[in-house]
C-alpha cells in the first residue's frame, strides 16, 4: 500500500524509526504531533500506547506458559523418594533419566545434643536465686554469658521463660523452648543444640556465674548427645553422617526424617514441583493478560479479548473445577491448593492438559491460538478512539491524512516493532 503515492508502509516505518518521523520510547514525536495545551498523557493517548504495550508482554508471557504445559512440565524427570515420611530427595544434575534407582536404609538420623531440665509446678514460686542471674553458653569454641533478672514474684515457669528468652536472644547455636503439661501442670526447660552429629564442637555446656538458675532449672543437665546419622545404599556398609542431608551420588540428596526398617527405593519420576509451578504460571499469565483487557471499560476491542478469554475458559469450567481452577466474580483464575495438589499427585493435573493440548480445541490450544494472536496482532486489541482527538487531528496536520492513520491502528505494524 502507498501513501502519498512515494511514501510505503515499510519506508514510513523506516523513517519513523530514524528519526524522521520519531517514536522515542513508545512516545509520540512533539515536532510531528504537537499537544497544544491539553496533557500530553491525555492528547497522545500514552495510556493507550501503554496498554497495546502491556497486552502484548503479557499475551506473550500467556504464550509461553502455554508451551511449557504442552511440553517440560509434564516430560521433566527428577529423583523421587518412595516414603517422604523416611527421607525426602532432590535433584541437581542435569540429565534426570539418568538417575540410577537404588535403595537407602535409614537405620538413625543425626541430633544435636539435648538438655531438658527439671520437671517443676508451673505456677509455684521460684525458689531459686533472686535479682541478677548470669551464666555462660560454651559451644562451637564460642563463649557467650546471658543475663536474667528474677524477680520475687515470679513463678518457676516465668523464670524458665526468661532463662529461654536469654538464650534465644544469645545467638549461641542454643535453640531453647518451656513445654508445659497441662494435666500435671508441669513445666520444664528444654534445650537443643542447632548443630547435629556427634562431634563434640557441635555440642554445649552451661555454668552458672552468678546465681543458680541454671542448676536449679537443670538446664545444666545434659539428657542426650550429639548423634551421627547412619544409612547404608543399595544394603552395602553402613555410612555416618554429621547432618541428616547427604549426597547419594549422581545429583541426588537425601533428607533423612526418621528411622526406618523398610528401605526407600529412589527412581526418577515426575517432577511435581515444576508441574505445579508452571500451571501456577499460566494462572498467573492469564490474570495479568485478563485484568489489562478488562479494566479498558470504555473500549470494545479489549473488553471482547476479556470476553473471548471467559467464553474459552467457561467451555471447560467443569473439568477446570476438578483440577482445583476456577474463576472469581470477577473473572480471574483461582487456585483451591488442596485440590490441586491432590490433582498433581493422582495424575489428574497432568491428565487434563496433555489432553487439551493434543487436541485443536482443547484448552489450551484455544488459548495458545487468542494469546499468540493478541501478541502478533496486538492493535486490533485496543479502538483508534481510545489515543485521543488530538492524536487524529495531529495525523491530518501531518499530511500523512487518515490513510496513516488507518494502517498505524488498525494493521498493528508499526506496534510489532515498537514494543
């Protein structure tokens, strides 16, 4: 097509993009369109410039969370544990069908050390020493010496709390808590070392300095040991460990979470997690492609994308609802996580978009089809009238005339390149 009989679509882009007929940064040249003394915003329709924008990143990043779903989410591979109660693993190599299968016995997870003081009556006063207690944290070739006030009126359980709040607040590697039996109304002073394994570096001692509050809580009083976890793979020698995550070999880790006589047998499977989050993706995609076409309430254009995008997904409303997807009064995807985490795990989630994605009026394939279309076409997406008056005026005072204009909205060309 030729306008003013010398000027091509391609030579009038080429220009515009030079700076002969300029576009900065998605703005309208002032030389070219002057504003008069209306706002610039309003004028130039860069509201409307911002939403062609806006939809078409956002119909592009629909797109792509839809190529995933027809693709890696579902084919991914990574390690999987047979019992996440005994021990949970991970994957960090690259090549996930590689994973050899084999099996771990979980014979003892690795602990820290453990005090757990004296049994007293939560509610009777404390006998110990009164004002000013100190005493010192020994662990990790650290030393550091907390500060408690006692006061006459406390109990045994608020002395207790107070030494725990001191140790919490210490940093000393010290993880201190009270628990309390409410049938017997006792309570007692619990600490635990963060560190596990049975290097005594990984362990702590406590001495009262001033006062008896450690002795006389038993904080002092040393109930377990630092302990290594043992395993053993595919029923060979047995293996030690300081913490409870080891390397299994070929990428994959393990968490140790209890003891077990049964074997855990480790095989490459499905890779739930990324299954989740690429759904949770395209969730998140359609919202932001949704919410940019809907709130546009005064234009017909974007206001029949938002229609297109709730008449595709009301066809499959039923079978989005069993997946645990649905749809606010508003229109945006919801996500239930009980049921959709139930659907990951029963083969459901999988089931519903392999299937849609194989089909060319499945779910997914019609909304691969709108949002590829909205990011190539992205201007039949917002009217003409929405950049303004002045905008139209402006194109006339350039003798370019409404030819121009035309192609500029209606063709979406010039948008392709621009954003």
């Amino acid at each position: 097509m030729i306008i003013n009989s010398n000027y091509g679509i391609y030579s009038l882009y080429n220009s515009m993009y030079k700076g002969n007929i300029a576009l900065y940064n998605n703005k309208f040249s002032r030389s070219l369109f002057p504003t008069n003394k209306t706002d610039e915003k309003d004028s130039l329709g860069a509201d409307a410039v911002g939403f062609v924008k806006n939809i078409k990143s956002a119909s592009k990043n629909l797109s792509g969370a839809l190529k995933d779903l027809s693709g890696p989410a579902f084919t991914n591979k990574t390690a999987t544990s047979s019992n996440t109660d005994v021990m949970t693993v991970s994957y960090s190599g690259n090549k996930p069908n590689s994973i050899d299968r084999m099996s771990v016995k979980v014979s003892q997870t690795a602990a820290g050390q453990m005090n757990e003081g004296s049994l007293m009556n939560a509610t009777a006063a404390y006998e110990g020493s009164k004002g000013t207690n100190q005493f010192t944290i020994e662990a990790g070739g650290k030393t550091t010496q907390p500060s408690v006030n006692i006061a006459a009126s406390d109990t045994n359980k608020d002395a207790q709390q107070k030494m725990a709040d001191a140790i919490n607040k210490a940093g000393a590697g010290v993880k201190a808590t009270v628990e309390t039996d409410s049938e017997t109304n006792k309570s007692m002073l619990k600490l635990e070392s963060l560190n596990t394994g049975s290097d005594p570096k990984n362990g702590f001692e406590i001495k009262d300095v001033t006062g008896n509050l450690a002795a006389q809580t038993g904080a002092n009083e040393v109930s377990r040991e630092g302990r290594d976890a043992i395993y053993s793979i595919n029923g060979g020698a047995a293996r030690t460990s300081q913490t409870n995550t080891v390397n299994l070999g070929n990428g994959v880790s393990a968490t140790f979470k209890k003891a077990s006589e049964q074997e855990v047998i480790v095989s490459p499977g499905k890779d739930t997690d990324y299954m989740k989050n690429a759904v949770n993706n395209m969730v998140k995609s359609y919202n932001d492609l949704y919410a940019e076409a809907a709130k546009r309430v005064n234009d017909p254009k974007s206001q029949n994308l938002a229609t297109k995008m709730i008449s595709t997904s009301k066809t499959y409303s039923g079978s989005l609802a069993s997946i645990g997807i649905g749809f606010d009064k508003d229109g945006r995807m919801t996500v239930d996580t009980k049921k959709f985490d139930q659907a990951a795990e029963n083969g459901k989630l999988e089931k519903f978009f392999t299937e849609n994605s194989g089909k060319n009026y499945g779910y997914t394939n019609q909304l691969s089809r709108l949002s590829d279309n909205v990011s190539r076409n992205t201007a039949n997406y917002v009217s003409s009238s929405q950049f303004g008056n002045s905008l139209g005026e402006n194109f006339s005072y350039s003798n370019y005339g409404s030819l121009m204009q035309y192609n500029f909205l209606s063709a979406g060309s010039i948008f392709d390149y621009s954003f």
